[in-house]
C-alpha cells in the first residue's frame, strides 16, 4: 500500500481504514477532462461514478489518499435522524423546506441500499432503528416529534432503547442503516474505474481560474488542469471563489474510542440530544466479536476547553454505562456545518457557471454527501431536482439563520484578537516528549513539539489563511486554527483547510 505525506502524521488510525485503502497514482503532468473533482469522500466518488455514467470523462484529484478525509473517520450511520433538526427546521426554514430535506436524504439512503443490493456490495449492510435520547431534556424531544408528526416522518416517541443510559425521552426512526464505509466506497470507486474514470492521490489543487469554456485549475506542483466544470468536495473549496465560505461555516472536531464486545451485545444507532454528545453503535468484528463505536466530545476546531483527553472522556462513559474496557481504535474527524444547518450542493456562487460545491454535511455525510452528488449531477446535465433550490449555496434563506451567522463571526473575532494577546505559558524545557504547546523563545511565540526521539519542531502558529493563532490539540498532535479550522501536523504541514500553506518552521 502506498502511502502519502499524511501518513506519517496519523496517530489514531480509524477502524474503517484498517485493511487499507486503493493505491491511485500521484498527477505527474497536465491534464484534461470533462469533469474535475476535488475530494475522493463520499461526495465526491459518488459523483464521479453518477457523471462517469452519464458519459463525461471524470478525473477525482485528492490532496492526500483516497477516503482519508472525513469519510475515512465517520460512525457511518446511514440514516435521515440528524439528532433533533425538525423541529427547528420548521421554525427557520418553514414546514415545505424540512420535508423535503427528509426526503433529499431518505433518498439518498434509498439509492445507496439499492447500489448494495444490485451490486452485491458486502459493506456490513445491517437494517438498525436510528434514535435520539435525552436524560434530561424530554421536552425538547417532545417537540421534535410533533415535528415528526407533522411532516410525516415515521418514528415512535418512548423512553425505552437497547443500551442503559438512563435516558428519559427517546425518539426512534425505523429502516435505517449502518455499513462499513470503505468497503461500500471501494465497490462505488471499482465501478467508476471500469467505466472509464481517472482518480489522482497526492494531488494538491491549490488555485483555479473559470473563464467562458470552462475551469484551469492548477496542482501544489505546478500542472495545469484543464476542465467544462470543476467541483470542489473538499469541505472548505481549495479556493473560496468569492463565496466568503469561510465566514459562512463553522468547523467542529469530533472524537471516537471503539472497545470489543461480544456478539450478543445490543444493536441499533443511536445519538444523545444532550450536550457533549454521544453516538452509539456496533459493527461486526473478528472472531465473532463486534466492535462498540462511541462517538462526539465535539467542540470547534482549536477550541478545546477542557483539560485531559476527549477520548478519555468517552472511554470513561464506555465503561460506566456498559463496562467495557477493551478500546482498540481511537479516531477523530472533522465536519462543517453551514449558517442554515442545510448543506451546500451546487454552483459555487451565482456569478459562475462551471464551479460547483458540495460541504456543510454536519456530521451526516453519508446522505448529505450522496444527496449532493446528485444534485450536482442533475445540475451538469440540465435535469430538474426536487432538491436543487433546498441546497443551493446561492439561495439559502440568510434572514432566518442571521443570528448565528453574527454570533459565528464575532466567534471568529474574538479568537483572532485573544489568540495575538495570549501569553505563553511554558518554556522549551516544559514540552515533554510525545507532547506540544506554546513556548516563549528568542524569536517570540513559538508552537513546540517534541518527538519520541526527542527533537524539538517549533513552528510559527500563525494560520497561513487569515492569521489566527493556532492552538495545541495533543489527542491529535496537531496545530489548530480557532477560527475557519485549518489543521496542520507538528511540523507545520497542512493536514485540513482552508489554509494551502504550511506553517512556518522555526
């Protein structure tokens, strides 16, 4: 298996990526194609094989290797229960708009059942009842199902699920499921490949120009691309195009610890409503056993306030509520959610014509970004989609959502102004092995990392996209930025946008 710049970076290998991924060779010239994806998640391979069989010639570039981004690192729930969004919904956007983002992502699990089924896809295809439980705000739940009720959705309203949380309220929603990720999207990507289309890892893009034909997009190595239609599925776009997307989405860092279990432990999908959240679910796992997948401790990106570890914190509920100790796996991802709570699938900006984008998936990737994809696809070939104008970047409803777009920017202030204020609290001596932080040196305010082997990397912690301050995330060794979630490794290279650029070194 080859590996990329990334991999000597990872510390905690998600579970989905254990047996490895596809090999796809590095761009090593200039290229052209009909159709240019940027991002080879979940959004962007399904795409590629929706256009590829629409007859287009399709290449997917990725900066690091396929499924490594948030798809690789996902819980992997297939379902349209995104933790309690109807109700609220209804209130911002209106009764017409929430069905129809029930029915954009029912869809969506519905055409991912149906490539399993027909293709035989052995994905750990399980059927599970999704649900969302709350110890201690049962009202709040309440009113989501009468959200439920009112827009149709299918579920039950009880206060009884599988696993012993003490949970006071709970909402179910039947006929959903779970799956093993990259084994679905390894079967998706073998299909796009038989039909023709071109996948590129370690293929930075890093500028992009449309004109009236089409896009030239242009790689960290200096080739040239040349594509009719460009779509960046790269959570933040390579290049914000004018779409201010930055100051439009707000990043979050979320955790996972996996613990073996027997065969015969509980099944079904949960989430918890309360705050720091919990996810729920099992796999299956070698020698019979099955695999517990806790989930959430989320906070934004480079801004952890808590001391300790946030996997720690989840192994701690783990083995209270279900005495479990076995963890093997830790992973973390990264999501973004959009001012609206409504992802983006579509023109970039409505001053261009051959750019389009698809983020803002909100932790719920597997329909956000397979729904996307199809919007997107309809869009290219001139097909109407029930789904086009819900998604649509351009015309998201900004007046019902204008208090958390200004509550989120004036986050993003605040971070810049505190991150250049703050003081130092440690010197190189301070910075054991295995562990980072900010230092005072000769040169001012340093970001220090000191290696197994000793050797102290120090960078500048200033974010190379708007200049933030950077702050220390040990769980991940890595520099975070506070404000728009650029990650960079230890010594300064990128690992998340939307900064391009490295930190840089000391």
């Amino acid at each position: 298996m080859g590996e990329s710049f990334i991999d000597q970076y990872i510390i905690n290998q998600s579970y989905w990526l254990e047996d490895g991924v596809p090999d796809a060779e590095k761009l090593t010239d200039n290229h052209e194609t009909d159709i240019l994806i940027a991002g080879a998640g979940i959004a962007g391979i399904t795409a590629g094989l929706l256009l590829v069989k629409e007859g287009f010639k399709v290449t997917i570039a990725d900066a690091n290797r396929v499924f490594q981004g948030t798809t690789g690192y996902t819980t992997a729930k297939v379902t349209a229960q995104h933790g309690v969004v109807y109700d609220q919904f209804i209130t911002q956007h209106g009764k017409e708009k929430a069905k129809l983002y029930y029915e954009a992502n029912t869809e969506a699990m519905n055409w991912m059942k149906q490539q399993i089924n027909e293709h035989e896809i052995d994905c750990d295809f399980s059927i599970q009842e999704a649900g969302v439980y709350t110890t201690s705000q049962p009202e709040q739940l309440e009113k989501e199902w009468k959200a439920y009720q009112e827009l149709g959705i299918d579920g039950e309203f009880t206060d009884q699920m599988p696993y012993d949380v003490g949970a006071s309220a709970v909402l179910k929603m039947p006929n959903q499921f779970q799956f093993h990720p990259v084994k679905y999207l390894k079967a998706l990507l073998n299909e796009y490949l038989k039909l023709g289309g071109k996948i590129y890892e370690k293929t930075r893009l890093i500028d992009a120009d449309e004109h009236s034909n089409g896009v030239e997009v242009k790689t960290e190595d200096g080739h040239v691309i040349r594509a009719k239609k460009l779509i960046a599925a790269t959570h933040f776009p390579f290049v914000d195009f004018k779409g201010l997307y930055f100051s439009r989405l707000k990043p979050e860092r979320s955790y996972t610890s996996a613990a073996i279990v027997e065969e015969s432990f509980a099944e079904g999908m949960y989430i918890s409503a309360d705050n720091p959240t919990k996810s729920i679910r099992t796999t299956p796992y070698k020698d019979g056993k099955k695999l517990l997948i806790i989930g959430g401790e989320g906070h934004k990106t480079g801004q952890n306030d808590i001391e300790g570890s946030r996997y720690e914190r989840l192994e701690s509920f783990a083995k209270a509520k279900f005495g479990v100790s076995d963890f093997k796996y830790r992973w973390s991802s990264q999501d973004l959610y959009t001012v609206s709570g409504i992802p983006y699938a579509g023109l970039v900006t409505g001053h261009h014509e051959h750019i389009y984008i698809a983020t803002g998936f909100r932790k719920w990737g597997m329909t956000g970004g397979t729904a996307a994809a199809h919007i997107i696809k309809d869009l290219i070939t001139h097909k109407h989609n029930r789904f086009q104008h819900l998604f649509d970047p351009s015309d998201h409803d900004v007046s019902s959502s204008i208090g958390t777009f200004v509550s989120e920017n004036a986050n993003v202030g605040a971070e810049l102004v505190k991150g250049k204020l703050k003081s130092p609290g440690k010197s190189e001596e301070d910075i054991l092995s295995g562990e980072g932080g900010i230092i005072k040196d000769q040169s001012g305010k340093t970001g220090a990392y000191r290696d197994e082997e000793g050797k102290l990397h120090k960078v500048d912690i200033t974010c190379t996209h708007m200049g933030c301050e950077c702050a220390w995330n040990q769980d991940e060794r890595s520099w975070d930025c506070p404000c728009h979630g650029s990650r960079f490794a230890f010594d300064g290279a990128v690992l998340e946008g939307p900064a391009v650029t490295p930190l840089k070194k000391k």
